[in-house]
C-alpha cells in the first residue's frame, strides 16, 4: 500500500498492523499495589465481537478499554470503564457511532484518563474528519460529553502525556501538522515548521515528545522522519531525516517512537533483514542505529528514562536514557510461531511479557510471564484462546497494560470472537 492516499487508508493500516503486532506484551511496572494482588479470574467485556481493542491502567487503579468494531463505513467506539476495586464490573462509559477507527487512550500519572476519536464526516476521501475527545476525573468511571477540537486531514493524530497530567494532542490540517498541549477546556496550540504526511507522538515524563512520520519523497523512496521538542514548552524542531530507503520494506510494516526524559528519542521499524533500531541520546545528539532478529516488535520508555524492545523471539532488550548501545536479549521463552509485540512501562525491574503462540491457521493461545521488582522471571502461563485469521500474516488480539503504581490488566479476543479482560489487582 502506497503511503499518502486516504485518511481512512492510513487508519485502516494502523488498526490492521496494530491487530497484527499485539500478539506479544511486555509491560514493565512499578511497585505492587499489596501484596496479595495477582491476576484475577477472565470477565468478558460488553462490547462487540471481534472489536479491535485497547487498554490503560490509570494511577487511580481504574481500568479503561476502547473498543472498535463493525462493518467499513460504520464502525462504532465503545468505551468500558472498571473501577479500581477488586470485584469491580466492566461497565459501558458510553458509545460513538461513525468512527474512523483511529481511537487513542491515554491515562494520566496524576488520575484520569482522555479518549481521543475522530468522526467519519466526510463525504470525499480527502475530506477532512472531526476530531472529539472526552475525558474523565481522577477516581471517576464518568466521562465528560465529547469535546469537539479540530478538523483532521490525511495523516491522522495522536495523544500523549507527562506526569504532570499535561497532555499533548498532534494532528494534521490540510497545510500543517498542529500540536495541542494542555487539558481539557484549556490548550496552547503550536504550528510545526513544516507538516508531516502523518504523525505518530511520544512523551516523555519530563514532557521531551517525538512525532514520527513516513512519506514517499519525489524519488520515489520512502523517508522516515522526526520533530521533537525539548520540554513541553519548548518549541518543536524541523523534521529531520532518520532512514531514506529506495526499497523499503518498513513501508509496509510497523514504525514506533519513544521519547525518554532529557531530549532521548528512540525510532524502531521493521527492515528486510530484521528490526532497526535508532536512537539518540539528546534532542541534539547523533543517531546510532542497530538491527535485531524478528518482524514483530515493541518499544517502550520507562519513566526512569530506559527504553526497552520486546521481539517476536519473545525476548527483550533495554539502553538507558544516556546511551544509546542496547543491552544483549534476555529470553523470555522459547517458543515458535509468536506474533505480535506490544509494551508499556513503569519504574521499577518488574514486568509481564503476554505472547500469542500460532497452533493453526485459525487458533491461537495466549500465554504469559511475570517479571519480579529483582528482574527474577516467573513461570509461563497460560491466559486463554485467541483467534488468528487465515492469511499471509496472522492477525492477533492481546493487549497487555501497566500502571506505574503495579496494577494490570490484559485485554485478549477468544476463539468465538468476545473480548475478556484480565486485571492485576
């Protein structure tokens, strides 16, 4: 698929990498909310089957899912909320109609949650959408009335925030890639120096943010490239250049970016030969990149400031803010015919890697493993059944999610196509 033809198209190619490479979850988190929390029994969720989903543990302990389904030209978002107790029960926050797909959560360090979408307006393929969020309070389930906030063109948008519970919203007009920093009610807008054909945003705590992009330049050849900025005041660079490619496989693959505190940016998409990885170290500092085993991946920053890269080998490497040299693969298991990568991060050593294990062209299984606050590893898992649909490229759903202050949750699609939902509480 050629990059720059249709918003939707764009959208479309997310949502189908993202159900494709959510196979495998490492989630580093921080201390245990007590020590009898674990993981409890599976609850299906109410929402549609097969909806494509996503998940967030918030500091208040509430658990958040989107979840996307229906027909093309007809897609639906529901939002499911559950409280931070033991015995809560998934409940409907509440539902849009007329979706794009393109549906991004984020929870805040200080409580609550924002919810970004944008609504199928258009009547042509280049129209522009409408960009609405809505929100909820630290320690509510309730969400505020949607919010709208823009018009978005090709190239989509996406959410990010820091600690200080200031989030950051990028998007692309017709003319320019605009960046929102703020809270609901009450945002500063700033106008990139040149636009992006698309963006994909990462912050940091300290508020250091990354947007990634990939355009077919007049060559024909494909250019990965990133702005960032240096705090979250701070004013955005020019893009610049990370990786050119006359033949690019990353095209047609997954791209991902991390910001660590400090100015640390990471870049990670799929090669012919592997996964490349660039980095660097400061918002000024040179790229070094690397290429490891595998097609699936994840990375992650940890609000400490280390990065970590979760592969479809079921293994993980991590670099520190400072370096940009990543350490040797630790293996989490051995295991073929894994797919997917997905990865969130807290403070400490601890964390949960979950793997979707391919055991035919229509069945899957999803397994997991714990990591304790001593980087001990515990034994393997099993979580339950998912489907993975016949094709060149098996498509898989299972997202793993942790909160900095060590609850969890793991959102995966049974054989018969519902959704469950597992916490760590």
């Amino acid at each position: 698929m050629k990059l720059g033809t249709t918003h939707r198209m764009h959208a479309a190619r997310r949502r189908v990498v993202a159900a494709t490479t959510a196979a495998l979850a490492l989630v580093v988190l921080g201390a245990v909310p007590s020590s009898a929390a674990t993981w409890r029994s599976s609850v299906a969720l109410p929402v549609a089957k097969n909806a494509t989903t996503d998940v967030r543990v918030g500091e208040d302990g509430i658990t958040d899912v989107t979840a996307v389904s229906g027909p093309s030209g007809g897609l639906s978002l529901t939002v499911v909320g559950v409280g931070a107790s033991s015995g809560a029960v998934p409940k409907v926050a509440f539902s849009r109609t007329k979706v794009t797909g393109d549906v991004e959560l984020v929870e805040s360090p200080k409580g609550g949650a924002l919810v970004a979408w944008t609504r199928d307006t258009a009547v042509e393929w280049d129209d522009p959408t409408t960009l609405y969020v809505a929100a909820r309070a630290a320690g509510s389930t309730t969400w505020s009335a949607p919010t709208k906030l823009a018009s978005v063109h090709l190239g989509g948008f996406d959410v990010g925030v820091d600690r200080s519970g200031r989030y950051t919203i990028a998007y692309r007009t017709a003319t320019a890639t605009k960046v929102l920093t703020g809270r609901p009610g009450s945002w500063a807008a700033r106008t990139l120096r040149a636009a992006l054909p698309e963006v994909e945003l990462a912050v940091a705590p300290d508020g250091t943010a990354a947007l990634l992009a990939v355009d077919v330049d007049t060559t024909g050849a494909a250019v990965l490239s990133v702005a960032s900025r240096a705090s979250a005041t701070g004013a955005w660079t020019a893009p610049t250049v990370v990786r050119r490619d006359a033949s690019p496989a990353f095209i047609y693959g997954r791209q991902a970016v991390v910001a660590a505190s400090g100015g640390s940016v990471s870049v990670a998409w799929n090669s012919g030969s592997g996964v490349r990885v660039a980095s660097r170290a400061t918002s000024t500092g040179a790229w070094a990149t690397a290429t490891v085993p595998g097609w699936s991946f994840d990375l992650t920053s940890r609000p400490d400031g280390r990065v970590e890269l979760a592969t479809d080998a079921v293994s993980v490497r991590s670099r520190s803010r400072t370096s940009t040299t990543w350490s040797s693969p630790t293996t989490v298991a051995k295991r073929s015919g894994v797919v997917g990568v997905d990865e969130a991060a807290g403070d400490a050593r601890a964390a949960t890697v979950a793997w979707v294990q391919a055991s035919g062209v229509e069945a899957g299984v999803v397994y997991a493993r714990d990591r304790t606050t001593s980087g001990t590893w515990g034994t393997i898992r099993r979580v339950g059944s998912t489907a993975v649909e016949q094709g060149d490229v098996a498509h898989t759903f299972v997202e793993v999610a942790r909160s900095v202050a060590g609850r969890g949750a793991l959102v995966y699609r049974s054989t018969t196509g519902k959704i469950w939902l597992q916490r760590f509480v």
